[in-house]
C-alpha cells in the first residue's frame, strides 16, 4: 500500500499541474478555444484539491492509521462534486470527477478491508 500511495500521490500532483495549465491557458487565455472564467476557476480549484490530496498521499505513506485517507476521501468527494459541476461547462471535467471519486473512495476501502488501523 506505501508504493500505491506515492505513485497516486505523484500522479495527482502532475495531473494537478496539467489542470493548473490548463485552466490558465484555455480557461483564461482561451488560446485553444473560447475563455470559459466559470471553468477555469473550477479548475484551479480542483487543482488545489488535488495538490492537496496528492502531498497528503505522499506524507501519510508510511502512516498506519486512518486520518489520511479520510481526509484524502473528503478533499476527493469534494473534487467529484466540484468535476461534476464543470463538466457542464467542459466534458473533460467529467473525466477528472471520476479520477477523483475513484482514487478517494478506492484508497478509503482498501485500507479499512485491510484493517491497518492501530
């Protein structure tokens, strides 16, 4: 469980860094289609959920205990709901809810059915 951790917690990082570009040059800029504000700032904020689910993976590897993953399931239901609600505005926000709620519900389960919890 500690290298699926790192590696999730790595690949969160980088698609957070992909949305944070994203949002600025296509949201913002518009440079590949028409300046969306409205999706670009639910994109930055998933940005910042993802970022923040993402360390939070990479610290808590090595962590018996719950805390992580409930709060990684919080920041990433929120990060579903927030995809879900720009994916009106963008289908590829679609994409990014299902990543979120996957990964945050996945990780939550597969450690309580392990019952690493001290």
């Amino acid at each position: 469980m500690k290298i699926a951790k790192l590696v999730v917690g790595i690949l969160l990082l980088v698609l957070a860094t992909w949305l944070l570009v994203d949002a600025i040059v296509n949201g913002i800029l518009g440079i590949w289609t028409s300046s969306n504000y409205i999706y670009a700032t639910l994109e930055i904020i998933l940005s910042g959920l993802f970022i923040g689910a993402g360390v939070v993976y990479i610290v808590q590897e090595n962590n018996p205990f719950l805390g992580g993953d409930i709060t990684n399931l919080i920041l990433l239901i929120i990060g579903g709901i927030i995809g879900i609600a720009g994916g009106f505005f963008n289908s590829w926000m679609f994409l990014y809810a299902v990543i979120s709620l996957v990964v945050g519900i996945s990780f939550f389960i597969w450690h309580v059915k392990i019952g690493e919890n001290v």
